[in-house]
C-alpha cells in the first residue's frame, strides 16, 4: 500500500514537471513564433473566409480576426443566432473549416448583451487596413486583424503592428480608414 502511494505521487509529480515545462516552452517560443509569422501564407481574404462561413452555417456575424498560430494563420469568425454564439476558425492558408464551437446564451443573465452584424462589404480590405495601420505606427509590420461591428452605425479594423517586440494597436473606421486610437505596449 505504502509502494502504491509512492507511485501514485512520483507519478503525480512527473506529470507536473511536464506541464509546467510545457508551458514554459510554449511561453518562450510563441512570442518569437507570432513575430515571424509569414503573412504571405494567408491565401484566403477575410472576404472568402465569411463567404466559407456563410456557405456552411448562415448565422449573423459579428467580427472576424485574422491572427497567427504555431499552424499558420486562422480566421475566427464569431457569429450568433437568437440562442447560441458561435466560433468558427478557418484556415487562412486554404479555406478549409477547422473548428465550430458553440456556447448557448445563459437566460438568467441579469444584462442582455448587445450583437451588431457586422457588414463587411461597406467595410475596407484588410490590405488598405494594413498600409493605415503600419503608416500609423511608424514601423513594424501588421501581424493580427479584426474587424468588429462596434454599433448600430460604427464597425472597425483593429491591426496590431509588431516591430521587435513593441505592439502598436490601431483602431480605425472600418469604412472609411480614419484612425480612431494608436495604442501602444511595449511589454
């Protein structure tokens, strides 16, 4: 019985060391990883990847991003319905649907939260997002995008700028490219 504990704990303890090495490792290299990414691998427009998502499940949407991941660049397209939100990733690189998860809308929330549809054919590309943003920072290159819905009557590109582990987020006017916020983090 005495062994057993022993097992079950150094067992317990191995497994531990993995983990928390893992997540070192993964916390060391990601930020290099997501500095590198090659943005001439995104094959898909954020056009194509909403006309995907269209195509296989119709919901209303309400912003989809565009970032880098150690496989290369997904779309996540978050969309909704009169119960159920939605988020859909797409392979940037060929268009393909990698994941669908859902999370149906808890009734015994005291604030209703409020859903624009986002209309991404009035809205600017994300290449005219990206010369604004990269004009704006100064330096660096666009590296993530979202374009969000934010009202009734205002949607926006948000494109993070990275040059040598200094982001700048700028915030512009989906529809006409007027930059609304620069902030920068140099963490």
């Amino acid at each position: 019985m005495k062994n057993l504990k022993k097992k079950i704990i150094g067992g317990i303890a191995i497994a531990a060391v993995f983990v928390v090495g893992g997540s070192y490792a993964w916390a060391s290299t990601s930020d290099k990883e997501l500095d590198n990414s090659d943005t001439d691998k995104i094959e898909v427009t954020e056009k194509e990847a909403l006309d995907t998502f269209s195509d296989e499940y119709g919901k209303k949407v309400e912003s989809i991003e565009l970032e880098p991941t150690r496989d290369g660049y997904v779309y996540e397209v978050e969309s909704y319905d009169d119960k159920v939100e939605y988020n859909t990733e797409i392979d940037a690189a060929s268009g393909d649907i990698i994941d669908n998860k859902s999370d149906k809308d808890d009734e015994d929330d005291d604030e209703e939260e409020t859903r624009y549809e986002l209309n991404q054919k009035d809205a600017i590309d994300r290449e005219k997002a990206t010369e604004i943003a990269e004009k704006e920072a100064d330096s660096g290159k666009a590296r993530e995008w979202k374009l969000e819905r934010v009202s009734d009557d205002r949607q926006t590109w948000e494109v993070n700028v990275l040059e040598k582990g200094n982001e700048t987020e700028v915030t512009m006017d989906a529809e006409n490219g007027e930059v609304l916020e620069v902030e920068e983090d140099d963490d």
